[in-house]
C-alpha cells in the first residue's frame, strides 16, 4: 500500500495516546444552553425566537442572514430566556440564546430528505451544517461552486497532536459516514470521492474499508502536520496544487471533513439539525480524558468538570495545541466548530521568552506553503508593510509550523496575521 502525503511539514508530538481508547460518550445537556448566532464564516444568523418563548430540540431559532450564512437551532428544548451580545473567544462581539433546559428534549426535526442533488444542498442549508474541521464554512455554499466538481475529498487526517474526536467517529460510526460522503458527493455533482486517513489511524481506516465501493474510496496517508490542511490534503491525493489565490473548485476538488459528512447523514436521514458535535477533552490536568458528543451551547466548564481536570492547568485551548485558541476562561461555549478543549500543565507548554531570529531557515525549511516567514518576521518588527507583500503573508495558512521548529521562539504566525491584517487595512 502506497502512503501518500505532501511536501515538507513537521512530525510535532502527537498526544493522542491520552484520549485515543476513550468511546464516544454522551454527555448530558445541563440546564442553561448559551448558543451563540455566530458559529461559521459569513454573517451571524438572526434571531426567529425571543424572551418566554417556548423552543423544542432542532426547533429553528436563528435564520441563515443572506447567502454567506448558517441557521442555528436549539440543542435542547426549554425556554429562552435571554438574548444578550457577549464576547467569543475569538474576542469579537456576537449574540447569544440563552435556553433554559427543561430536560425533557421534545423533538423536532425535519423530515427525511430526497437524496437528489438540489434537495440535498437545501438540506444542508436547511440544518445549518458547516464544515466542521474547523473552518465553519456554510455547506450549502460549498457545494454549490461556480466550477464543476470532479472529485470530493474527504478529510480524516486529524493532524492536530492531542485531538482524537474524528478518529474516534471513524472507527465506531464508519458506516454512517460513508452514507454521508455519498451524499456530499451527489450533492456536489462529484464523480468520485476519496476519504484520506492517516497512517496512525489504521482501525479507523480497516472499519471506512469494511463500507467503501465503487466510486469511493479509502487512501492512507502520512502521519505528518499539516497533512489535513486543504492544499495538503488535495497534494497528497492527487498530486495537484491549488494556484495561489484559487479555490479547490477552481481545478475540479472539493474538501470536506468527516464529521460533516457524519452531519449530513444524520440530516439527511433522521432530520436531525446540527445541534451537538464530538469534542475531546485531553491533557496533562484532565484525569478523565474523554470525546463526549456535546450539545452546541454547553460550556466548557462542564466538559472540564465532567473530565474531572484539575485547577492548575496554566493554559486552556479550544481546539489543537497548533491552530487552536487559548483561552482566559472556559465559561465559553461550544460551537459547531469545537473540536476540542485542551487543558494542559507546565509541562506540556513552552514558556520561553523570543530572542532575535538566528537566520537558520528552519521555518522556511517546513513551511507548507513554501513561504520565508522570517522575512515577514523582520519587515513587521521594521514596520516596512508594503515590502511585506512580497512576501505573501496571504498565503499563509497559520498551521504554526514555523513557530515549533524556531529555535528562538519567534512569534512567527503572530507576525504573518498581522501582516495580512495591515495590507488589507493599507488596501481598504
């Protein structure tokens, strides 16, 4: 069997030993849900409901707000009981649901959908399905691309070190989600799909074996970082690569992730909105390390208290140690793309102060994207933006490559987002 995988990247520690044995598990919805209008890319949804309204579980509560947007249903059913604008942990200001569970989850789901091509995106649409992988792309849009579609790409790498949550779906629900890339691809007007999974993940990739035929298919791949990145993952499959500031659908590829597709099956098939999703909860200060399918609006607090985590964590993370985002509290609350809760102990951290750059050329030696992130580095710190241009700060993906392999800790995809958000200031 050939292994397939991309150029350059890193092999950082991968961690996933802590949460890789534990079964997916339910955890129990508590009895305030705060479900945020802004869980994907594009505008937030707007509200359908108010204060003292009665919601049943699926129930629509926010509209998608325009093309570019997503609707949002309630993970329970309950009363709302508030709507307020707080701060995500990305910083920026969104409104929130507040619902009050009354834990006796009445249903309502939309019916079963018909499996052809436009009933199948309005069903995606429909349920407020986003790519999961980390993104938040609305899928409705993603699968209705100016270009033709030749081949989906499915996404079952789970590079991030510590994060287990797909690989776990993979090996125990395989079968729902090879219904789900079938329907992705109908909808999608693909003739094939490939499923790509790593070579670390080789139960998970023996049970898609046991469900895949005819025009799909299962490959492995490397275990290496960033091999779930898009570019990478399209690479690594078929050797073709995306032209700078060109989509995948440009050249014939869409990419999508597993637990979309495990989403979309279970849309499609059980009218079940997106209301919860598998999230890992790992590190050092977690005494039960867990992949619990949590309902959207439930805060990381109870997924930290359910995992019995200690207090001393000096770091919490939502999502990957790479790409993730460190957070200064967990009363947060999980979204549509959460994927994990990391909470991690002086050990597992580098708490090492930058010094100047030593001009080594490790971090244009990994780079994925083949970019000098030192050069950026040194133009920011010289307040030169313009010449940062020409070094492509656009194309960088902020996998954080760059910043593990320095050896002087430089801050260097702190310094690719800044440069990115200068030039499009200087352009506006």
């Amino acid at each position: 069997m050939k292994i397939k995988s991309f150029r350059y990247g890193i092999h950082p520690e991968e961690r996933k030993d802590i949460s890789k044995s534990m079964a997916i598990e339910a955890l129990a919805p508590g009895s305030l849900l705060k479900v945020p209008l802004n869980q994907h890319i594009g505008r937030p949804a707007k509200a359908v409901v108010a204060p003292g309204d009665a919601v049943k579980e699926g129930q629509l509560i926010a509209e998608a707000d325009g093309f570019v947007s997503a609707n949002i249903h309630s993970p329970v059913s309950g009363t709302v009981i508030k709507r307020e604008t707080l701060r995500n942990y990305l910083g920026t200001k969104t409104e929130c649901i507040f619902i009050e569970n009354d834990f006796k989850y009445v249903k309502d789901y939309l019916p079963p959908a018909e499996k052809e091509r436009s009933a199948l995106i309005k069903r995606a649409r429909e349920a407020g399905i986003v790519g999961m992988g980390g993104a938040g792309f609305p899928l409705d849009v993603k699968l209705s691309p100016k270009g033709e579609i030749r081949t989906l790409l499915i996404n079952g790498s789970e590079c991030e070190p510590y994060i287990t949550a797909d690989y776990r779906l993979m090996a125990e629900r395989a079968e729902k989600i090879v219904r789900g890339v079938e329907y992705l691809k109908i909808a999608a007007g693909a003739e094939n799909a490939v499923i790509g999974v790593e070579a670390n993940k080789a139960d998970a990739y023996a049970e898609l074996m046991k469900y895949v035929s005819g025009d799909i298919t299962v490959e492995m791949l490397k275990t290496k970082y960033p091999q779930g990145g898009e570019k990478q993952l399209i690479y690594a499959l078929t050797k073709k690569k995306v032209p700078a500031g060109k989509l995948p659908a440009d050249i014939g590829y869409l990419v999508s992730n597993v637990a979309t597709a495990y989403a979309m099956a279970e849309a499609v098939e059980e009218g079940k909105p997106l209301i919860e999703r598998i999230v890992t909860v790992s590190g050092l200060a977690v005494k039960k390390p867990a992949n619990y399918s949590v309902r959207i609006g439930t805060s990381f607090r109870e997924l930290k208290e359910a995992s019995e985590a200690e207090d001393d964590f000096v770091k919490a993370i939502a999502g990957g140690p790479m790409m993730g985002v460190a957070l200064h509290s967990v009363d947060f609350p999980v979204t549509k793309t959460s994927g994990a809760l990391l909470l991690l102990t002086e050990e597992e951290i580098r708490s090492i102060e930058p010094t100047p750059c030593l001009n080594c050329g490790r971090c244009a030696n990994v780079c994925p994207m083949s970019l000098l992130p030192m050069k950026t580095d040194a133009l920011i710190l010289a307040d030169k933006i313009d010449e940062c241009r020409a070094y492509h700060p656009e194309l960088c993906i902020e996998c954080g490559c760059c910043a593990y392999v320095c050896p002087a800790k430089r801050p260097l995809v702190q310094s690719q987002r800044l440069a990115k958000k200068l030039i499009r200031e200087r352009g506006k």
